[in-house]
C-alpha cells in the first residue's frame, strides 16, 4: 500500500512579516506548499493531508481538490498538528510522511528514500537528519552510545552539555501510522514552549522498546526551512540552480544562469536557447530549437520550435512553429499565433488568431480578431474592438492585405484577398478582392507657403 503525507502548515510564521501566511509565500512562481505537496505526491504519497490553521482559506485555495485537508484552530504545536490529522487516518495502515510546508526545498528522491528505509528496517520512526554549523534553533539529535537516536530535544531545551550538538532534526520524517496515533496521546506540554512536540515521540517510542532510527543527508540545503523573508530569497536561489541545471544538463543553453529564472513545472526541449533575464513560468512548453530573451516574460504558454521571442511578454498563448515575436511584443491571453506568423515591434495581441505566415509587423493592437493565413497587417493598425460596454469580433480571411494605420470597427469582416487603403476607417465589411477605402480626397494648395509669408510680413 502507498504511503500517506501528512503537511504542516497551520503556523503563522511571524518572522515572516507578512500578512499572508508562510506556505502560501511563493518559491520560483509557486507557492511553497505546492512544492511540498507535488514532492509528496512523485515520491509515491497516494495521499496527501494538509494540517491548516493560520490563513486557512488562502493555504486551501492553493491546493489541489485531491489533497485533504484537517483545520488545526489553536496551534498548540507540532505534535497537536498531528492530533488533527488523527481522524482522517485512523484507518490507514502503513508508512505516514511528516512534512513541513516551509520545506520547499526537499527532493523526491530523499522522501521515497525515507519510507524506504522505515519500511525495511521495521522502525517506528525514521527520521530525516543532517549536520549543520550552524544548529541554532533546530532540535538536536541526542545520539545513545550504541549510535541510536535516543531524542530530539529542542533548542530552548537543551542541556549545556548538549548545545555542541550539531547533527539536527530536519522536521522530515516517516512514521508507521498505526504506531505513531495509538502513542501521540503521550505527548505533553511540559517542556519550554508549553507545547505539543512531536519531535517527543522519538523518547516515547523508545521507552517502549520501539525501533527508532535515523537517516541522514549530507545536503544541508535540501532541508532548509524557510522562515524569514532572507531564507525565502535563499530557497529561490537553490531552486532555481538546481532547476536550470536539470535543463541544461538536458540539452538547453543558457547564456548566464544567474540571470535565467525557470520555474519547476515549466518543459524545454533540446537546443532551445534561453537568453538573460528571461523568465519562464507556469504551465509553460518550450519547443526544440526556440531563442527566447532577452528580457522575455512567459508564462502558461507553449512556444513552438525554432520560434524566436525578443524582450516580450507572453502569456497564455501559443506561438507557432518558427513565429517571431518582439521585439517588445506583448500576447496577452487567447492569442494564437500560426507557424511562421510575426507579431512584430510594439505589438499588443489578445484573444486572437494569427494564421500560417501572416505577419503584424510594427505598432498595433489586434483584440478579438480571426486572421487568416497569408495575410500582412500594415503598421499602426488598429482593432477597434470596444466600445465601452461590449466586445465584437474582427476576421480578416486568408491573404488579405490592411493597410497602414487601418481602424477596423468591429464587428467586421475583410474578405480573401481584399485590401484596404492605409488610414481608413473600416466600419463595413469588404468583400472578396474589394479595396476598401475610407479617406476624404487630399487637395494641394499651390503656393501656399509663399502666401503666408507674405501675410506675415503685413503683420
Ligand atoms: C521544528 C522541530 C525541530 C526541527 C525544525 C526543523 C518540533 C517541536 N520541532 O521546529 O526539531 O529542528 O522543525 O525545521 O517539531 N506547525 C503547525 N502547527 C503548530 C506548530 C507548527 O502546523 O501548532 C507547522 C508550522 O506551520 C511549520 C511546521 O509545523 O510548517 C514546523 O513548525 P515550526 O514552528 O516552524 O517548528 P520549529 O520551531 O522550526
Ligand atoms: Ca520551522
């Protein structure tokens, strides 16, 4: 039987200084309890519990529906937390992972490792150590003289004797379930934090002859809590190289890594090349071959192969196969662009479609619009989508050509191969291979410089 994550999560996190709780404080574009949540899950967690309290609804909003959550109302500590959970569980049998939602950091691999090691060595509790040097603050694993756990005491705890100690509880750790809920009702609050610790398990399981070990990381920085605005910063940082390492190892070239920020859901194929200050974020795909940055924002959007996008803004879109976009483009949601299509310089496109090879070149803004294949939008062109109460649409059909700075007023239609005159105002539509034009007759007035010249000097 799979295992069962339980996530703490109910804390205020004060250090914090925020208004928002800790959890749902982001780490690359995500929310550090997803992260938590999405370990737990890869590592093979079938189910996932969430213990929330401080800013509930906000932690709650942010999870998946399959994942369960228990209110913990009062944080009386972490051993209370796990009394919440009790109920939802006490029917599960089998290997019980406690983790810490402002642990964003730990991988997959050190989790499944965890549940495997409890699970052949028969323990009660495995628990996840390191070795730091800078242990303040962290619960310190007290070693028997057989090498054993013996407990984890707290750092206001500790005995003067032991404050050397620098091998730490992680706050990760793997429980036989049964064991752990038929035992938690042991834990007490005398200790200095009058709270529920459960890290006192390990001495409770002990004294009843239970098997407690330990398994113990060498990666420090897997474990990191995050408790302040500093360790946040801090957690990003190793994210995001350990991210764009997997990538690059992977076959894509980044220019400068320090200067490229991947978030951890995002997919890139080989020989993609990612240029400084490029951010890639959300649901994002990038194809074999595309050049993106520098200075290029995408967000839940597929980008198609050998696309190129310069210093633009992308999001929830999709550019096709070989388009080009920037520099200093913006798509905005719904836009589609076809394979070799361009949305050029200063150009604005939202919910709209863009066929095969059609190019917006320069300065315009396409909303609502259907644009067919082959067809060029001269600069300065203007849907004219809005009238301030409703939204209409725009098509222009395949190998059309529109003229500079054409204001199509939508609703309209602009038939195959139709044109239209450069500055007019299309409020009807033009039928196939039609030029439409909307311009009043331009008169020259011959002389006229040498006419106000004279009037001047009469002045
Ligand atoms: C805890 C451990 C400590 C360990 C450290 C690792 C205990 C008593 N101590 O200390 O040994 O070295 O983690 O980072 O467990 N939470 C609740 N409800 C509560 C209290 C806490 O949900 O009533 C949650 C918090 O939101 C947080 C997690 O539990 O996600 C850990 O709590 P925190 O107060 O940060 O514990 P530490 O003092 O860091
Ligand atoms: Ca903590």
């Amino acid at each position: 039987m799979g295992a069962v994550a339980v996530i703490l999560a109910a804390g205020e996190g004060k250090r914090m200084k925020s208004s928002t709780p800790k959890v749902a404080h982001s780490v690359l574009g995500e929310p550090m309890i997803s992260l938590v949540v999405d370990a737990a899950r890869r590592a093979g967690c079938e189910r996932v519990v969430a213990v929330t309290g401080h800013g509930a609804e906000v932690v709650e909003s942010l999870l998946d529906s399959d994942v369960e959550t228990v209110r913990q109302e009062e944080q009386l500590g972490t051993g209370h937390a796990v009394m919440c959970a009790k109920a939802a569980l006490k029917d599960f049998h089998g290997s019980l992972v406690l983790l810490s939602g402002d642990t964003p950091l730990l991988t997959v691999e050190t989790i499944a490792g965890l549940v495997a090691m409890r699970e052949s060595s028969g323990a009660a509790v495995t628990v996840l150590t390191t070795h730091v040097t800078d242990p303040v603050g962290y619960g310190r694993i007290v070693r028997d003289s057989g090498e054993g756990v013996a407990a984890i005491v707290e750092h206001k705890d500790l005995s003067p004797e032991q404050q050397h100690i620098d091998e730490i509880n992680t706050g990760t750790y793997c429980f036989d379930a049964a064991v752990l809920f038929a035992h938690l009702d042991r834990l007490s609050t005398d200790n200095a934090q009058k709270e529920y610790y459960l890290t006192d398990m390990v001495s409770v399981f002990r004294s009843e002859g239970l098997l407690v070990s330990a398994m113990t990381t060498d990666d420090s920085l897997e474990t990191l809590g995050v408790n302040s605005r500093v360790q946040l910063a801090e957690a990003g940082k190793v994210l995001q190289s350990r991210t764009n390492e997997r990538h690059m190892l992977a076959g894509v070239t980044m220019i400068d890594p320090d200067l490229t920020w991947i978030g951890p859901d995002v997919e890139i194929a080989r020989d993609v090349v990612l240029q400084p200050m490029t951010f890639l974020m959300g649901r994002t795909k990038i194809a074999e071959g595309a050049s993106l940055g520098p200075n290029t924002r995408v967000t839940d959007s597929s980008i198609g192969a050998g696309a190129v996008v310069d210093s633009s803004v992308v999001v929830s879109s999709e550019v096709g196969s070989n388009a080009s976009v920037g520099p200093v483009a913006y798509l905005r949601p719904g836009t589609k662009l076809g394979p070799g299509s361009k949305a050029g310089t200063s150009v604005e496109i939202k919910n709209s479609t863009v066929g095969e090879g059609s190019k917006v070149p320069h300065l315009s803004y396409i909303g609502d619009a259907e644009i067919g294949n082959g067809v060029n939008v001269g600069a300065g062109t203007i849907t004219c989508n809005y009238d301030g109460k409703s939204k209409y649409g725009t098509v222009i059909e395949d190998g059309a050509f529109i003229g500079s700075d054409t204001m199509l007023i939508a609703p309209v239609r602009i038939g195959p191969g139709a044109t239209t005159g450069a500055a007019s105002a299309i409020a009807h539509d033009v039928p196939e291979g039609a030029l439409g034009i909307e311009r009043s007759e331009q008169r020259n007035i011959n002389g006229w410089a040498e006419k106000k010249q004279r009037e001047r000097e009469k002045d």
